[in-house]
C-alpha cells in the first residue's frame, strides 16, 4: 500500500469527496495501487452518507447562516461534520489480496481495528463500540464508512482531536439511527475530541496500514490521472446540487 500525499492548492470539500472516489475507481481501473490518504477539509463542511436524508439530519438553518456547506460522500452512514480539529482518513484495499473484506462485518473488523490500535499509541484507553464507532471516555471521536466496489474496499472515517464540538452538535439534527450505547445524549453530551496530536496520529496510521511508500500527487497537475478523475467527478456528481439532494 502506499501513502498518498497530495501538494499544491488544496482541494475544496467537494474536490476532497471525489478525490477519495477516484482513488477507488482508480484502483479498480487497474491504473492505481491501493493507498491511504490523511487530510482534512480546509473549512467547516456536512457530509450526508450516501442515502442520509437531506432534510432530517442536518439543520439546514444553521448552515445556512454559518455558510457551511452540506455535501453528499459516496459511502454510507450517517452525516458527519469535518473542518478544523478534524483528521480525515481514507484507505482504498484490494479486494484480490483481502478477499474476506467483502463481507461488511470483516471489512469494518480489519480498518476498525488499525484505526484504533494507531489511536491508542496516544490513548490507550481508546474504544472500539457500536459498528465502527471510535470512543474515548465513552464519547465518540470517530465515525467511519465504507464502500465496497468489484474490486476494492473503500473506508474512510473522521478522527476529533481539536473540533468545534458545540459547531458539531449545532449542525446536526436528532440522528435517525443511534447505537445502543448512545443511550439517547444529544450530540454535544454524546461526541468528545480525543487528545492526540494528528502528525503523529497520521505517521501510526500509516504505519498500520503498512504505507511505507509515498506518492506525491500536485493537485494543479491535470495531466495526473488522479487529478484528472477527482475533476471528472467534480463534473459529473459533486459540483451538482442534485446529487447532494438526492434524498
């Protein structure tokens, strides 16, 4: 696996969401190797899963008068809100070396648990609950997603280590789906940033994720394939209102 690190302008929220979907569709075109990314969104964002309902869990009112956008990823889940104080993780796997991650379950056990083992050199009190939720002080830190194509697993997920959490908790509505150990907190009760320091969170996670290789990627570069294929999406699915709305 290598480590994809991108130079450059940075990307927008909506360049950011295809780039991750290029990287997969990428590597199932045979023209990339699977690889992991560390980012983080340059402003505050809402990202719904791929069928949240756009009008049930975010405050849309709120948004508005922050100018905080809300976008549609490609994965499934719930909405998340990332920006400042928020690492983002994305790995795209090979489902030819990793034939047992097509099954959900699986796939959430083997990124779930290298996420979680990269935290715990920080936090060793760091906790795996619900499906692929991440906790510290059972509050939750990290939520992650997944999409899985003929080929490869996409799996990436938010890690809170410096957040605006009362931000957080004004963005969002009620979920309409909660984990059992929730027990009915509201947001702001319920979500917490784990103390870490991301450089050294994102060097763990690469080294659990065995990315020993990098690959520089300038994202004024529109001759590279992978900028190319983030700009196609752009396109074709991210800079169109339709497709944030779909639901």
């Amino acid at each position: 696996m290598i480590r994809l690190c991108l130079t450059g302008p940075p990307l927008c929220p909506r360049g950011q969401l295809a780039m991750d979907e290029a990287v997969l569709n990428l590597a199932d075109a045979s023209r990339h190797p699977p690889a992991l990314r560390t980012w983080q969104f340059d402003r505050p964002v809402v990202v719904l899963g791929r069928s949240s309902k756009w009008a049930v869990e975010v405050d849309h009112g709120y948004c508005d008068r922050q100018n905080i956008p809300v976008l549609r990823r490609v994965t499934g889940g719930a909405s998340v809100v990332g920006g400042a104080g928020c690492l983002m993780y994305s790995v795209v796997i090979s489902l030819e070396e990793h034939p047992h991650l097509r099954h959900v379950d699986a796939a959430h056990e083997y990124v779930i648990r290298r996420v979680l083992t990269a935290v715990r050199h920080q936090q060793p009190d760091a906790q795996w609950q619900g499906i692929c939720d991440l906790t510290w002080q059972n509050k939750k830190f990290s939520g992650n997603s997944l999409r899985i194509t003929r080929g490869h697993l996409l799996y990436h997920g938010t890690i809170l280590h410096a957040a605006d959490l009362d931000q957080i908790a004004s963005c969002l509505a009620v979920a309409p789906r909660q984990p059992e150990y929730r027990q009915g907190r509201r947001h702001r009760q319920f979500i917490t940033n784990v103390p870490c320091e991301p450089s050294r969170l994102a060097e763990d996670l690469a080294n659990e994720f065995s990315a020993h290789q990098s690959l520089t990627v300038a994202t004024d570069d529109s001759s590279d394939p992978r900028v190319a294929m983030t700009d196609q999406l752009r396109r074709e699915r991210y800079d169109s209102d339709a497709w944030h709305q779909r639901h």
